[in-house]
C-alpha cells in the first residue's frame, strides 16, 4: 500500500476584516464576552456577489497546486468539505471542477457534509485513494461562506459571533518514503445529540427534529397533508428560522472530552505518545477548548497552533487554515509529527497524524 503525503497546500480568506466592535453595532454583544468566552479578535467575510465558498475553495486550490508542483488538470479527483455550500444540490465539488477550468477531465468529485470534523475525513477519504493507488493526485478542500447564512439580530449572537469565512486546500500523493506522510486517521461519529449544533431548515425533515429535541421549538413546518413549499415556508421565514443553532456549553463539554480521545486514540495506534507531536492542529472551535485539550495533552505553546483569533471558527476550513500558516510559519517541517484533530456538529470528531 502506498502511503499519501501533503504536496502542496494553500489557504485564502477573505480581505475584510469584521471585528467583534463591528458586531456590536448590530447585535446586544461585547468585545469582553467574546474575547473572553472564544478568544476571537476578528473574523473575515467573503464579499457578496464576487465570493462564494466555492470561489474561495478555488483561490486555496490554486495556491496548492502550485506548491505541489502541478497543474489543476492533473487533479484525478475532489473531495470537498463544506457545510455553506453555494447550492443545495449539486455540491461544491463539481462547481470547484469547473471553477479551476478542469471539466474537460470529468474527474469524479466528492462532498463530505461532516461540518467541523469535514476536512479531516475529506482529508482520511483521500487517503484511502491513494493508499490502494487509485489515484495519484487528490484535491482536498474545506471552506466556508459562513457570513451568508448567519443570525445577525441578538437572539443568535452566541452563534454568529463565533463564525468566520474562508478556505484550505491540500493536493494529496503518494509519498516516495514510506515513513513520510499520513500515518492513520480515526473517524467517530455519535448522532445522538444531532439537534445541540444544527441547521434544521431548509429540510425535508417533516417535524422528525421534535422527537429528539428536548424544548419544543417551532420550526414552522407545515402539517402533514400539506403539498410543496415544505422546505422553505414562509413561517419560517417570517420567525427567522433558517439559522444554525447551538447549545454552547453541552457542545463544548462533549468537545473537550472527545479531542483528546481521538488524538490519543490515533498515537497510541502507532506507538506514540502526546509528547512526541511536534505540532497540534485542532480545528478552531473555541481558544479555550484548545488551551484545554493542550493542558490535558501536557504540549508546551509551541506545539499548539492557534490562530481562531484572527479568523474565528471556519469549520471545515479551519483545521487546513491552520495547518498551511504553521507550515508557511516554518513551524513544521521535514520528518515533523503533525496531529490534526477536530469535533462538532453530528456529534463527529476525527484526528490524523502526519509524518511530515
Ligand atoms: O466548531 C463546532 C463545535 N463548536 C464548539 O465547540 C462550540 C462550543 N461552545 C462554545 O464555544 C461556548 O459554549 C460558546 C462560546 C458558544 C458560548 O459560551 P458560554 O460560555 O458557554 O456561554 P453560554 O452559552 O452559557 O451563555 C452565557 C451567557 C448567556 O446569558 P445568561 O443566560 O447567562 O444571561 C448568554 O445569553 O452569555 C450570553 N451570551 C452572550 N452575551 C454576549 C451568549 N452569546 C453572547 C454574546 N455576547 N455573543
């Protein structure tokens, strides 16, 4: 089996910068709480009507190509994490294909609706590709257009004050050294708490939401004899319910205790231990479930990357986000252990460790 490395990686966010003062000329919130509560300094926003995720997925792929030395046409296949997709159906992989001007291959594309957890299996389903010599260079993307579809009125502050655009991409191939490259990746996944971070309509969910959730919300779906309109009803709209919800604390207790989990879960499979990661990855939830997944894991700062203050929570971009400014940083290098770890909405939590 081969093993599959990193070529090229690349990331783009967005020119405009939205800090936390912003945000309190439109909503009941504070520069204090959210420091305090998320460590987020400032966001960055896509521009509307030039930006989309897909645009963004395209500018990180570009940047990774050429860093791996090779053309967006030798691309043999895209896996694409999103959970702001410009269309609801068809995904962003084929409108990524056809933004790099690559359609002439039809090369197959693929997209993972795993939310915060997306790049790591993006990145783990690639993987596989490569390990049976199926394919010989994967893109792999996460981003995000978080802005378009967030609550901008108090009732979802504790939400919208988290999220933030952007986009990474890596070009996946088969490594030449067979100690260098992904070493294994642990997928989990617990549908159980489903609902505690969702974005329930537009579905075609038909109420099922209401057997699982404790409080009884109403999300404006129409009774059962009602044809058409079902997605999207104008109820919903006039109660502004078409936006992510999230209960914080429950999210954030399960968060602490699965990164760990999950990164043990992947050292203890190759015989490592927490001490010999050279450079933690963990997608930027929340600076403090990183300063605690750092404590629990005993790594000095050095072997942390954070940067959740610059650009907020861009799930499935941010684990890629980060990684490709620790490379770029200089901050991992040749033969480095690189650990990538990552838990939200699903529940779903994976990790990867990486030879670099
Ligand atoms: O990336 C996917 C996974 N996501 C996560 O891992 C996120 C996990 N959760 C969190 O990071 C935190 O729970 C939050 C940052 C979302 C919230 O922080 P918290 O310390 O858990 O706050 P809370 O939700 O318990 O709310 C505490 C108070 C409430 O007021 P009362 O009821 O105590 O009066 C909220 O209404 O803070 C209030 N609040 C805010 N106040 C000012 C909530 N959001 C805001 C806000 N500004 N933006």
């Amino acid at each position: 089996m081969n093993r599959s490395k990193i070529a090229g990686i690349g990331y783009y966010v967005p020119e405009r910068v939205v800090t936390n003062n912003d945000l309190i000329k439109v909503m009941d919130t504070t520069d204090e709480w959210i420091q305090e509560r998320t460590g987020i300094r400032e966001r960055r926003y896509g521009k509307k009507h030039e930006e989309t995720t897909t645009t963004m997925a395209a500018a990180a792929s570009r940047i990774a190509c050429e860093r791996a030395g090779i053309q967006p046409e030798e691309i043999d296949f895209i896996v694409f994490a999103t959970l702001s997709p410009d269309y609801y159906f068809p995904g962003c992989g084929v409108l990524l294909q056809r933004e790099l001007g690559i359609t002439k291959q039809e090369v197959g594309a693929v997209d993972i609706r795993n939310q915060c957890s997306g790049f790591v299996y993006a990145l783990s389903i690639a993987d596989q590709f490569i390990k049976t010599g199926m394919y010989k260079n994967v893109l792999v993307v996460g981003s995000e257009m978080h802005s378009m579809g967030l609550d901008f009125s108090t009732r979802g502050r504790n939400v919208t004050v988290i999220f933030g655009d952007g986009a990474g991409a890596v070009i996946l191939q088969p490594s030449e050294d067979a100690n260098r490259g992904i070493l294994t990746t642990k997928l989990h996944s617990n549908g159980t708490y489903a609902e505690k971070l969702s974005f329930i309509n537009p579905g075609a969910h038909g109420g099922y939401h209401k057997k699982h959730m404790e409080e009884e919300v109403d999300f404006g779906y129409p009774p059962p004899d009602t044809y058409g309109e079902i997605f999207i009803t104008p109820k919903m709209i006039a109660d502004g319910n078409y936006y992510p919800i999230m209960e914080g604390q429950f999210v954030f207790k399960m968060a602490v205790h699965k990164f760990p989990e999950v990164i043990h879960e992947a050292l203890q499979e190759q015989g490592l231990q927490a001490s010999d990661i050279d450079m933690l990855i963990p997608h930027q939830a929340n600076l403090r479930i990183s300063q605690f997944v750092q404590k629990t894991l005993r790594l000095r700062d050095d072997q942390v990357w954070n940067n959740i203050q610059k650009y907020g929570n861009t799930t499935a971009a941010s684990v890629p986000i980060a990684l490709c400014e620790a490379w770029e940083a200089g901050k991992v290098k040749d033969g480095d252990l690189v650990c990538l770890a990552a838990f939200g909405s699903g529940f779903t939590w994976a990790s990867a460790l990486i030879r670099w």
